[in-house]
C-alpha cells in the first residue's frame, strides 16, 4: 500500500468515526420547533437557594441570593413544550453531566432524579437577569446516559401534565454543582 492509499484509508476511518460519534442517540440535540398555536396547560415554578437537594434527599445549600422563575407552556397533543427560564443572581460558568445544567428532573420536593429533559441555560450578565425562551418537541434527550439508556428516553409531555407536582426545574454551575437553584412544578393553567 502506497503513502496516498494509507492516507485515504486513515481519512475516511476518521470521517466514518466522526460520523458515528455525531451520529450517537446520547449526542443528539433536541431541535427547537415553532410555538404550537393551542396549548393544552401551562406549569410554574418558582427557584430558589433552599429547595437544592443531594441525591440521598437531604438539603444542600444552593447560591444565596439567586433566584428565577419558569414557566412551562405544554402541548400533550405534539408533545412539545415551550419554556420561558428567568434567573437573577446565579453566577456561570453553568456545569453538568448532562448537555445542558438547566433541567427538567421527576422528584417530590425532597427527592433527587435524573434529568429527563435539558432547556438551554439562560444568558445575560453574571447575576442576571439572565433568560432562556423557546419551544423544544419529544422525543428527548438528555446526554445522561444510565444503564446504556439516556435518561429523557420515554418521557413525553403527558407524564408531565398526569402530575405537575413530581417534577421539579434547576441549574447547575461550576460551584454549585447539586445545583444553584430549585424549584417545584404546579399546574397554573
């Protein structure tokens, strides 16, 4: 094999790896869509420092003085949910293990959970305001990936609407790694 033949050979080796790396279900972005015309309920919650829990449940201090806000605007029908983030008060870097550190978790105010849906984080000025606003359609994904399974596989809008109140929202940062803020989900439309 000449030098021009193992050269080929070692490129299009890497272009078939990059493909299959980019092409990896635990990699995917879930692509924002356009705002449904109807939806069919709306959820809120309210952030705060204090409602940070560990993964044994037990309350962790989250950033003092940060707060935010979110709300939810969900469409069952095309499982598609728009979200308006608001944050103040929560210093970047953001950090997780999942693509994003803003997220959708299943809990009871004192219980931890994997994400089962990723918001990209707010932007704006360290201590906010900071804002995050789109709409994003299932099926989704997180990048955390347990038991060879990403943890948004199988999650759809009508889990969430069947009960608000065991989902909690919150962001991560470099220094606040169990998480900055926290919040509960109720149902207010």
């Amino acid at each position: 094999m000449g030098p021009w033949s193992t050269r080929w050979a070692g490129g299009a080796l890497c272009a078939v790896a990059a493909l299959a790396f980019t092409a990896s279900p635990a990699l995917a972005e879930d692509a924002p869509v356009p705002e449904p015309p109807t939806f069919t309920s709306t959820l809120t919650a309210t952030l705060t420092p204090d409602a940070v829990r560990a993964d044994d449940g037990a309350p962790v201090p989250g950033q003092q003085g940060a707060s935010g806000q979110f709300t939810l605007r969900l469409n069952s029908q095309q499982d598609i949910v728009c979200y308006d983030i608001r944050m103040t008060g929560v210093t970047p870097p953001f950090s997780s293990p999942a693509r994003t550190a803003t997220h959708l978790q299943e809990g009871q105010p004192n219980e931890s959970g994997n994400p089962r849906m990723v918001f990209p984080d707010p932007q704006g000025p360290p201590g906010g305001p900071m804002t995050s606003t789109g709409c994003l359609q299932g099926p989704f994904t997180t990048g955390v990936v347990v038991g060879g399974v990403d943890t948004g596989t199988g999650f759809t809008v009508k889990d969430l609407e069947a009960n608000p109140a065991a989902w909690f929202v919150d962001t991560h940062t470099e220094q606040y790694r169990t998480g900055a803020v926290r919040g509960q989900l109720s149902k207010t439309g």
